[in-house]
C-alpha cells in the first residue's frame, strides 16, 4: 500500500460531521461559559455602585451571580466530556463499522448505543433550547438600557425630559422593591451606559448568547447526523431479512444448498426458519 493509498484510507475514516460538530459545541459552550461567567461578574458591580447604596439589597441578586457560576463550571466540564463521546461515536459509526461490518451495518449493541445517544442529544436540544432562550434575557435588557442611555445623549438640551427617562432595575427582579435607588434616570444613567463595566458586560452577553446559539447548532447537527445513520442501518437490516428469507424460500422450494449473499447469522436463521 503507497502513501497515497494510505492518507486517502485514513481521511476516509475521519467522521466529519461529528469532527464538525464537536468543533461548533466546543467553541459554542466556551463563548457561552467563559463571556457569561465574566458578564454576571460585570453585572454585579454594576448594581453594587450604581442601583442598591445598601449591601443586603443586592445579597440575593449577589448568591444568585455565585450559584449561576457553579452551574456554568457544571456545564462546561459536562459538555467538554459530551464532545470527546461525540467524537468518540463518529469514528464508531465511520471507520470502525466499516472496516468490521461492511459500509452500513453495525451490532446490536452498536445499534442501542446509537439510538440512547440520539436520545440523549435530542433532550439535550431542548434543555439547551430554554438555555438559548434565557441568554437572549440579558440581551434584551442592555438593548433597552443602551436605547434610553441614546435617547438621553440626543436630549441633552432638555433637562426636564432627560430626568424622566429611568431604568430601574428592581422591575427586572434584580433587587427588591424596597431598595434605593434602584434606578438611574436622566444624566446619572448616561454616565452608567459610558462606563466600562457597562460595554463589557453588554459585549460578553452578546458572545454568549452567540454561543448558546452555535452550541444549539452543534447539538441540532449532531442529532440529525445519528438520525440519518440509523435509519440507514434500519433499511440495510430490512434488505438483509429480505435476503435471508428468500434464500430460506428456494432452499425449501428447490431442496438445493444455495448460498446467501450475506453474512450467515445463526441466530436470525434459526428464528426465520421457526
């Protein structure tokens, strides 16, 4: 066997959808963990120095931040694993099912495992679904700040209508509604949108919900990759009961010893032929 013959062999073993999508769900859950840990820690300086003058306003919001974070180390470790199985199963479904059982088939075993994967990566979707969408929360709410903050900038020459424009962030449940301030109207909220933990925090919720969007992606073109593969070791599985029963039929018609196209099965034989 040439080089050629050798490189071609083992590129033909690279699963690439899986090699894809371990790619989008590695970079996806590190945009995601790594802006949206530093963007929580933003946020809480942000309501420490300009919404709540008293500490034990902003406790609850403060553990919230703390507990938020752990979850996020929690998914990071939990994914960093659920890329390297992913992987794992592509080179299964490639390389490894083609070189023992032929281009489409597979074990029984292997069949389970595929199927438990699909399902695994199917409420993974949806979990991560309600992820995605809760990302977009933080989003939302630095958009409407940054708009009033712009409003402000255009108004400048009207201090009247300049106070009555707020945002307060006890009407997000970010602290209680006995907290003072609470909110920031007029110039004191311009200065708050210019500050640097405000652009830093509202760039990092960005990359994140960005990458809760491309780990969805990942999740979305892992599963559609499992589905197609099974059902194609579904129909090569019908093609082959096909196979198996119209040898037993002319065996039985004829009364000659015919030989079957396929891999005898003892099993399968034995259980047609009851």
């Amino acid at each position: 066997m040439g080089c050629y013959d050798c490189c071609m062999r083992c590129l033909g073993g690279v699963p690439y959808c899986s090699l894809v999508a371990t790619l989008l769900c590695f970079s996806g859950i590190a945009l995601f963990c790594g802006c949206g840990h530093q963007a929580l820690t933003e946020t809480e300086r942000l309501v420490a120095q300009y919404f709540a003058r008293n500490p034990q306003d902003y406790d609850t919001f403060a553990y919230f931040i703390l507990y938020f974070q752990y979850v996020i180390y929690g998914l990071a470790s939990f994914f960093f694993l659920y890329c390297i199985v992913l992987l794992a199963e592509g080179f299964y479904t490639t390389s490894a099912a083609k070189q023992t059982f032929g281009e489409t088939r597979s074990t029984m075993c292997g069949r389970c495992l595929s199927s438990s994967f699909i399902v695994l990566t199917y409420a993974l979707a949806v979990l991560w679904l309600l992820v995605f969408v809760s990302s977009a929360l933080p989003v939302y709410y630095f958009y409407n700040m940054a708009s009033t903050c712009h409003t402000i900038d255009v108004l400048t020459e009207t201090p009247a209508s300049i106070n009555q424009l707020c945002v307060d962030a006890r009407q997000y449940g970010l602290l209680p509604w006995n907290a003072v301030p609470g909110k920031a109207c007029g110039m004191t909220l311009l200065t708050v949108c210019k500050t640097e933990e405000y652009q830093m925090a509202y760039n990092l919720y960005i990359a994140a919900f960005v990458g809760a969007g491309i780990t969805l992606l990942a999740l979305v073109h892992c599963f559609l990759h499992l589905a197609v593969y099974q059902r194609k070791l579904r129909h090569r599985a019908k093609e082959e009961w096909r196979g198996y029963d119209l040898c037993l039929r002319l065996q039985r018609d004829w009364g000659k010893s015919l030989s079957s196209p396929y891999p005898a099965h003892t099993t399968d034989v034995s259980r047609l032929a009851d």
